[in-house]
C-alpha cells in the first residue's frame, strides 16, 4: 500500500542521516535521483576547488606540487577510499578513469596467467567488456563470455565482475564469490563502480585482492573525476603493469631512462595526476568521515523500495527484484525516453538506458523520503496526463 506525505516525512524526522543534505549544493526545485550517475557537488569540494585554483595553482604554481602537497594527493585520496571499501590505507591509489585501470590491472594479472581466459558477463558495463575485448584482442589472450552470475569454468585466469549491477542493483556475495575463486585459482577484479560510498564493502574481510571503481558517483567527485585502483599490499609488487609512466616509477625525479616500478600500488599511476579533479574528489571525500556506511547502504535500499512501493500501481515493471539490492532501482518501459525527459522537464531528475530502462537512483546522503514521494507522485502525474507525449520529449541528447 502506497505512503502517504505525512508517513514519508515521519520517515525524515528519525532518520539518523538528514543532517548530510546541507553540506550539497543543489539548485531549488531539484529532485536528484542521479547520483549513481554523476553525484551533486558537495558545497566543500567546491569551496576546495577554488582555494586549490586561487591559492595552489595562480599563486603556489610550480611549488605547489610540494607546498600543497599535490604530489602526494592520488594517495591520500586513495587512503580516504580505502577507509570505505575495507582496504588499508596503501593499498588504493587514485588515478585515471575506471577502465584505464582495468586496462593495467587485467594486463598486469594475465601476464602471469599465461593461455588462460580473461572472462567478463556480457550483461557487465559495456566498458568492462570493451576493455576486456581490446586487452585480449592486443595480446593474443582468449575471452570468455560469460552468462549474468556464471561462475567461470576451467582455464580461466581473470574474472572482470561488478559489485552492484549497473543495471539490475543485484549486489554480489563477494564473500561466495572470492571463495569460490580461490577454489579455482581465478583472480576476480571486482567493478565497485556503483559500490563505493554507497554500499558496505569489506576487501579484507572477503579477501578481495583486486579491484576498481569510480570516483564521480556515490564518491561526488565531480563529472569525469578521477577513479581508483586497489591491489592488496601481498600481491602489488608482484605485479606489472603496462602503462609503465613516470608517475608509478620508484623515482621519478632521478629522470632516469630505465623502467623501475614503485612499491606498491603506486606502480598503477602511469601520468600526471589531474589535481584539479582529483582535488574536488579528496575534498567531497571528507564527507563520509564518520559516516556509517551500513546506515547509508540501508537508507538506500529503503528509499528505493519507497519509490517502488509508491509506483506499483504504475504499471511500469521493474528490471529485477534482487534480495539485495544497490543504490537505484530500473522500471521498464517503452516510453521511458519520453517519460524520463518529462520528468527531467519537472525536476526529477534519472537516467534513460537503453532499450526500455528509466533508472532512478537514490542517493541517500542528500535525499529525503519526501523527496522520492514526491517524485513518485510527479511520475505518477505524467503518466495519468499523458504529458509524456509532447513531441519535444522524444528528442535525443548524445547523453541519455
Ligand atoms: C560499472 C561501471 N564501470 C565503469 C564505468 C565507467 O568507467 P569510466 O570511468 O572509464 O568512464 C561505469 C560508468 O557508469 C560503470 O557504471
């Protein structure tokens, strides 16, 4: 049975994490249920942002590398995610984007997995195949297919797996599935592109030795934020990677010609690290100090059951019911292009993925029960009205 107003906001009153929204600046009038996506700016990044520009950058320039410790950032920006994903402090780097470091880590645990597969789930984030296909296309490596929750047979050597689903919001045992792996001598590199920040993880607890994720989603770093790589402390200095740069060298300023990879996951830095992103990312990082994930993890999945409670009548199926789910839930319909730039066009803001998927999702550090009530109602008005089928709501964007 559908909530009224009054419940919702009841809701709000007792939940332990209502104070967060305040420290987000969203424009008036906004219902944001697109922080899987890109998340909203955290009013401290961008306070952070021009202290960096003004103070580091126009007045510090060159020095600031040791002065404002730039240098050292994609480290201590990787120390604040280790904190949320159960690594220790170095063993996550920030750096590049989500699949340039599958690109270094896949190369760098297939080389020593000489003729055995590279398997990747052809429902996984089109990326994560992409990078899959092209890897092992440049080095002659086989590529396995597998179907959505397949375990991978014999020979394979490394498993590309997500988390939470980009789509479905299944969030995976990892626990099961890294026992399961070292049963079979599979190296599973774990996508927590929609897990970090949102979503308990615990590396250590499950033994998870590699993985990667995304810095501008549930981490608010900003659009096209840097992401992060992490390799257990055992296993980084037996690896290596092939974007060999600079950055990952053991000493980059001794300029010297030869190749000799730092200790530990810094080896997987290869360039320049883009401060001012990175800077907007450790800054919007500050905000999960002290924050319980578990709590969050839960105000996400009640949110999104909110939202599916309130919209049952709707006629729009979700994509999956999974027993645990992520940050964000996916109602199919065949006019959901349509019906997501109506509701774009009243302030409800999702996402359309293709073919038929509206995605919502509920990012609870800013969010309020009476938010996604509201938006509920809102779908619910366009869809009774028909406001939907205004021509100018079937014109596509390059981004969907
Ligand atoms: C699961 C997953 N992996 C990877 C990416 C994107 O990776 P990149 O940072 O390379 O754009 C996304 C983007 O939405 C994603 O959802």
């Amino acid at each position: 049975m559908a909530m009224t107003l009054e419940e919702a906001e009841a809701l709000d009153a007792r939940d332990p994490l209502r104070d967060f929204a305040t420290e987000f600046d969203l424009p008036e009038g906004v219902i944001y249920l697109d922080g899987n996506s890109l998340g909203p700016p955290p009013r401290r990044a961008l306070v952070k942002i021009h202290r960096c520009v003004d103070d580091e950058w126009r007045e510090g320039l060159i020095r600031s590398w040791n002065d404002a410790g730039w240098i050292d950032l994609p480290q201590r920006a990787g120390a604040k995610i280790a904190r949320l994903i159960g690594a220790a402090p170095d063993e996550v780097l920030v750096c590049d984007s989500v699949s340039v470091n599958l690109f270094k880590l896949a190369a760098a645990l297939l080389k020593r997995r000489k003729g055995q597969s590279l398997a990747v789930e052809a429902d996984e984030f089109p990326t994560d195949q992409h990078v899959a296909e092209g890897l092992t296309r440049l080095i002659d490596a086989p590529l396995l297919r597998l179907a959505a929750g397949e375990r991978p047979p014999t020979g394979v050597g490394v498993l590309i797996k997500s988390h939470v689903h980009y789509k479905t919001a299944e969030i995976v045992d990892m626990d099961a599935e890294e026992e399961a792996a070292r049963a079979s001598g599979v190296d599973i590199i774990w996508d927590l592109s929609h897990s970090a920040g949102l979503v308990g993880v615990d590396v250590g607890k499950a033994r998870a030795r590699f993985a990667v994720g995304c810095g501008y989603k549930f981490l608010n770093g900003g659009p096209g934020a840097p992401a992060f790589v992490y390799v257990a402390r055992a296993e980084a200095d037996a690896l290596l990677q092939p974007l060999s740069g600079w950055m990952g060298h053991a000493a980059p300023f001794a300029f010297r010609g030869d190749y000799e990879p730092a200790a530990g996951v810094l080896r997987f830095a290869s360039g320049t690290p883009p401060i001012l992103s990175m800077t907007a990312l450790d800054a919007a990082l500050d905000l999960f100090d002290g924050v319980d994930i578990r709590l969050v993890e839960k105000k996400a999945r009640a949110l999104g059951s909110l939202f599916l409670r309130q919209t049952e009548s709707l006629g729009l199926l979700p994509l999956a019911s999974p027993a645990r789910r992520g940050g964000h839930v996916c109602l199919k319909s065949d006019n959901g292009y349509a019906v997501m730039q109506a509701l774009i066009a009243r302030g409800v803001i999702g996402d359309f993925r293709a073919p038929n998927l509206m995605r919502f999702g509920f990012s609870p550090l800013y969010l309020s029960y009476a938010d996604v009530w509201r938006a509920a109602a809102i779908l619910s008005d366009i869809l009774f009205t028909d406001e939907w089928k205004k021509p100018v709501y079937e014109r596509r964007g390059k981004v969907t």
